[in-house]
C-alpha cells in the first residue's frame, strides 16, 4: 500500500472510530444514568451496534429477570437457604461470610457484565444481611470484585464489564456502608483488568479463571486505553467454588462462518465427527463440561433451546456426559425478550450442568398461564427437558447408551 493509500486508510479508521464513539456517546446521553443497572449498559451496547454484527456475534444482552433463572438455581438460592438455616448462629454465619469470599463467578462470553454484576450485588445483598445480623454493619466487603471474571470478544464491551463492576461496588458500599465510607475507599479505579477479551473458543478457561492460584494472562487496555502490563491478580480464593454462567452467541450451523465452525471442531477435538451441525453456543457447554471435569464448578448458561432437541441432542449431550458432567437443573423454553429495541426473537431455555451428586434434578417449568412450576426428579432428559422420577431412572441410562 503506498503511503497516500495508508493515511487514507488511516483517516477512514478514524473517521469511523470517532462515528461509533458519537454514536455510543449520544445513546448514553438518552439513558437514565440515576439508577446504572445492566439493562442500561447492555440496551446501550446492543443498541448501537450494526445489524451484522449484532447477528454475527449474538449481541443480545440479557435481562435481570432471565440472568436471575440462570443465577438462582446455579447458586444463589443455596446461599440463602444457608442464610435462613444459619439464623443469629454467630458461627454460620462466619462460615457463610468465609464461602462468599472464595466465590468464583465466571461468564465466558459475559458482553457488558451484566451476570456478574447482579450475581456480584446479590451476593452483596447477602453479606450485608449476614454483616447486620451479627452487628458489623460497617465492616468491609470480603467479597472481591476480581473474582468475577469474564471472556469477551469486543474489547468495548470487555471494559465497560469492568466499568460496571467498580460501580457495582461503589453502589453497594453506598448502600449497605453509608455515602462516607464508600467515598473513601472509592478511589483509586482499580487499574487490574480482569476481563479477558479474546474468543472464549480458542482460549484456555483454565487460566483465565483458574481452580486456585493467582494466574490471569491476558491482554486488555485500562478504562482510559493506556496499555498495562498485566500484572497477575491475586483470586482470594483458594478452595472455593466456581459457578459458570451467562449467555453465550446463538447462531445457527447454517450461519457460522468458516472460522467460527473450525473454533467448534476444535473445542470438540475428535470426540465427534457431525460438530458442522451444532449451534455456535453448543461451544461454551463443551469449554464447561471440560472446565468442570478438570477444576470443578457447575456452569448454566441461556441458550437456544435448538440444543435439546432433533439432531443436535446425539452430538451434543454424549460429549457432556463423557466428562462425567449431567443436567442438573433447567428452565424449559420460553421467548426471549429484554428492554432493547432490536429482539433476537428466538426461542431459548436454562440448562445448568455439573457432577451429579445426590440432590434431586430441579426443571422450572413454564406454564401457559405464564407461571413456572419447579418439578424435582432423578434425572433430567436433554430432549425437550423432561424431568424424570426415581423409577423411570435406569430408563434414562438407556437413553443415554443409545445417545
Ligand atoms: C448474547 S450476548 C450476551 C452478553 C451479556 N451476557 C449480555 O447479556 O449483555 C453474547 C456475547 O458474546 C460475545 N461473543 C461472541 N462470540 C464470542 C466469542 N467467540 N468469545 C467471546 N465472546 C463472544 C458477543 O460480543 C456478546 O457480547
């Protein structure tokens, strides 16, 4: 290219740069910044991006109450049960308060952050009830921001994730600590980065967020674009547990590009030969049954509900049970929506998958009348989630061999 063309070119870069920046910069101005909450940022994110790439890279942002059907019965209804058992038990609830601490929360295609800011206040929320039960209400979080990591594609959204969780911390020391002491921890902005941006496909979820240890390697910019040098962030979580959430890109076989289908041939790596007919998304549930056989954790995510059923059921679900994974818990399908002007109008469900323990499988059911039943069962079948009692169990084995 001469060097005529490259100042051109340059120009035109930074011609388009400064056009999206407007764009993103008259969008904020419309919204409602009294209250940032994820709908914002996310409405905002989806809002102005191009149709294409909406489509392309399933910018869809999810709403509280659907990113709550993935949280609650991924972990967050446990530590309330644990909160009501404990009572005014000085020694549950240090126990509880310890369990918060070591948390990990790990959304691999986690956009504007809006899974780990709600599960991040939510927790919150139940550390401050724990804090005024036991008369510390001014005590300081021991939940650390850093662990909830993310892996985005887009380096905007990527930083706006960790925008949202400072402010998500601010927030919550205004509200359970008081105007004064939020102040004074506020500043500096943590400079850390924490959020990966890079393909959750091609990466090794291992290492961004890791079973114990320390180790983060990865690139990302500081909220004002200085380059950092990465320094290694502390996880004060050795021993903890790992949830895996969120709602990873939906786009159908017929629709990936070359790159995307080789990215899902290699996460499968030879443990299938039909890996063209799968959705974009069956990605991030083989990543998480593979994560969740080496280091532990239990992962849900939304997802197109095409994963349970017709041909995608004998490729997808073999792969997860031959990590020693299974389905947990689920909501069957329902439509999708959220606040934003541009829908993705598909039909999607919540499954959560892990090691099996002894609990009973919990699906939410949604019903006609727009109400959800939670039926418990020994097992819960990858067609159609159907749950299925004790005495229909050894008729899911079955199924499964045939899978
Ligand atoms: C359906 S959106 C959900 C994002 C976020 N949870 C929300 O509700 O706003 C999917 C996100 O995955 C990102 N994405 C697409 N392909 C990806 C990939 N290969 N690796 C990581 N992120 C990806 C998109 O940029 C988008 O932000």
């Amino acid at each position: 290219m001469s060097t005529g063309n490259c100042s051109l070119a340059a120009t035109k870069c930074r011609d388009s740069a400064r056009s999206l920046g407007l764009t993103y910069l008259l969008h904020v101005g419309r919204l409602d910044w009294t209250k940032i909450n994820p709908d914002i940022f996310g409405s905002m994110i989806q809002a102005v991006a191009e149709d294409k790439e909406r489509g392309e890279l399933g910018m869809h942002y999810t709403s509280v109450p659907n990113i709550l059907k993935v949280l609650n019965p991924l972990f967050l209804d446990d530590l309330r049960t644990k909160l009501k058992e404990a009572g005014d038990s000085v020694r549950m609830l240090l126990n509880l308060r310890k369990r918060l601490a070591r948390i990990r929360v790990f959304d691999p295609a986690c956009g504007s952050g809006n899974f780990l800011v709600i599960a991040y206040k939510e927790m919150r929320a139940i550390e401050a009830e724990i804090n005024r039960r036991r008369g510390e209400q001014d005590r300081a979080s021991e939940i650390p921001v850093t662990n909830f990591r993310g892996i985005e594609l887009r380096d905007f959204p990527a930083e706006i994730a960790r925008l949202a969780l400072v402010i998500a911390e601010y927030q919550c020391d205004v509200l359970y600590r008081g105007q004064k002491l939020a102040l004074a921890e506020f500043l500096p902005l943590r400079s850390e980065s924490w959020i990966t941006c890079g393909n959750a496909l091609r990466l090794d979820w291992l290492s961004v967020c890791p079973p114990r240890g320390t180790d983060v390697k990865f690139r990302a910019d500081d909220l004002f674009e200085t380059p950092l040098d990465q320094a290694q962030i502390d996880f004060e979580n050795e021993g903890g547990e790992t949830y895996i959430c969120g709602n990873p890109p939906y786009l159908g076989n017929t629709w990936q590009s070359a790159e995307q289908k080789a990215e899902i041939r290699d996460v499968v790596n030879g443990r299938t030969l039909s890996a063209g007919f799968l959705d974009y998304v069956a990605g991030w549930f083989v990543k998480a049954a593979d994560y969740i056989k080496c280091a532990g954790g239990v992962a849900a995510f939304v997802s197109t509900n095409s994963i349970c059923q017709g041909q995608a059921v004998p490729i997808l679900w073999p792969m997860v049970y031959g990590t020693g994974g299974d389905i947990l818990f689920g909501y069957t399908s329902f439509k999708w929506a959220n606040l934003a002007s541009h829908n993705a109008g598909v039909t999607v469900a919540v499954v959560g998958i892990g090691a099996p323990g002894n609990e009973p499988r919990r699906l939410y059911e949604h019903q006609d009348d727009g109400s959800v039943v939670l039926r418990e069962g020994a097992s819960i079948t990858p067609y159609c989630l159907w749950v299925l009692p004790s005495s229909l169990k050894s008729a899911m084995y079955l199924c499964r061999n045939w899978l």
